[in-house]
C-alpha cells in the first residue's frame, strides 16, 4: 500500500458504478431471473483516486509491453481477499484494454478524498470506469496476467446475459454458453431513470384544472467512456417523444 501511494502518479476522477442487474425488479416482471429483485437504486457516483493498473505493471512484470506487437491475446486476473462459498472472487479484462491510459483502469485506495471505507474494498480495490460493478474487485489480493481468461466460479456464473430460450444451467448447451464471451457483462449499457416524480410524491388537483406544468427529472449513464447524446421521455405509452434537457458536471466523469 505504501508503494502504491508513493510511487505511482494517481487520478482521481468521478465514475459511475452500476450493477449489471440494476432495475432487475422490471426484468422479472417478465420472467424470473437470478438475483435481487431490486428497482433503479443500483448506481453510485463517486471519486476515486488511486495509479492505473497499467504503470503498475510496466513498472513490475510486463516492461517489454507493447500493445503494437503483442499479437496473442493476454488477460490481467484480479482476485479479492473474501472467502466465498464458490472460493474467491475473482475476473479478468484484456490486458490491452489495462494498458490503455485512455481507460483510466484504477487501484483505488481512496473514495471521494479519504480512506477507502470497509464496505468500499479497503484497503484497495479495483475500478475500471464504464464497466459493470462486477468487474471492480473489492478488497484486492492478488493480480496476474495469463494467455487465458479468468476460470473462476463468480466469473463465469455471475455478469452474464444469456439468451431468452436457455432457461437452466445444467445442460451442455447451458455450459458452453455460460463460458462464451459474447454473454459476459462488461461495458455498462445505456441506461435512463425517472426520479421524479418520486414515491409518494402527490399533485393537486387544482393545479389539473389549471393545467399547470410538471417538471419530470430523471438520470442517464452508459458505459465505456461514452457520452449520452440525448434523452426522450413518452407520456403516452411511447407514441409521441419529448426532448429532454440534459444537465451535465464539467468535470470529466467515466
């Protein structure tokens, strides 16, 4: 930890975090699936400060990398220090996609300017700005790079999307398509929430009669570093759109 703070240049930018399964309450309104069953709630906004994964590495197993000839494909594995009932957990990215600054991938030792709290992965854990809560690793034991893909149970089982008609996960077909890369949860997708109006939130029938205006709010995230370019809101079950105003902090967020 030592080293990590006083040899490396850290950033410390905002990133959005959301599970893969937000909004999962909606999902299983149409068929069950695995998981809470919890509404929009899934997302945080926070800072976090810490060196990038890749100076890291240059600086300790893989100094002869260039993304320019490393033909072969290589994984960075990240594996967390709590014991779980399926062993630990553990994922993989591509080891190009470390490597890249533009990325911003973090060894976060601290969340919104102080120490990392316990419930956040103290005393280090792993951010990758875009991706899917999954992929950050809390509480961060061990790292390694290998010319194959994480094995582990959480990484197989756990962040995918399989499609509609496989329904067990006991079959051979099941199995191939759990392993598969195609079905893994990375990159957050594009996501739009309304927050207002709020639960419980009520309007006067007098301003009805007046025909007074509303002011609906909402939220907006996607994944990978890309921006939202617009938003629409329907109030009449999707046959006509309205324009939404987009707010948006000047600083750079992922």
């Amino acid at each position: 930890m030592d080293k990590l703070e006083s040899d490396y240049e850290p950033i410390n930018i905002a990133v959005a975090l959301a599970c893969d399964g937000n909004r999962r309450k909606e999902l299983n309104m149409i068929r069950r699936s695995k998981g809470f069953n919890w509404g929009p709630g899934a997302i945080s906004c926070a800072f976090w400060k810490g060196p990038l994964v890749g100076d890291v590495l240059l600086a300790s197993s893989i100094d002869d990398y260039n993304s320019y000839h490393d033909k072969q494909r290589r994984w960075v594995h990240f594996e967390g220090a709590d014991e779980l009932s399926e062993g630990k957990y553990a994922t993989s990215i591509p080891l190009a996609y470390v490597m890249d600054p533009e990325n911003d991938v973090i060894l976060a030792y601290e969340m919104n300017n102080v120490q990392l709290p316990p419930d956040h992965g103290y005393p280090v854990r792993l951010v990758i700005p875009g991706y899917v809560g999954g992929r950050c690793i809390k509480w961060l034991h061990r790292i390694w790079v290998s010319d194959n893909e994480n094995d582990s149970h959480y990484h197989i089982w756990d962040n995918r999307v399989l499609p509609s008609f496989i329904r067990d996960k006991d079959s051979e077909f099941s199995h191939i398509m759990f392993n598969h890369p195609s079905t893994a949860c990375n990159e957050q997708i594009l996501n739009s929430i309304i927050v207002k109006r709020a639960h419980g939130e009520t309007t006067r029938l007098s301003d009805v009669k007046k025909n007074q205006s509303y002011r609906i709010a909402g939220i907006a995230y996607d994944g990978g570093g890309h921006e939202v370019q617009r938003v629409e809101v329907s109030l009449d079950d999707g046959e006509t759109w309205l324009y939404c105003v987009r707010k948006a902090s000047s600083s750079t967020q992922r």
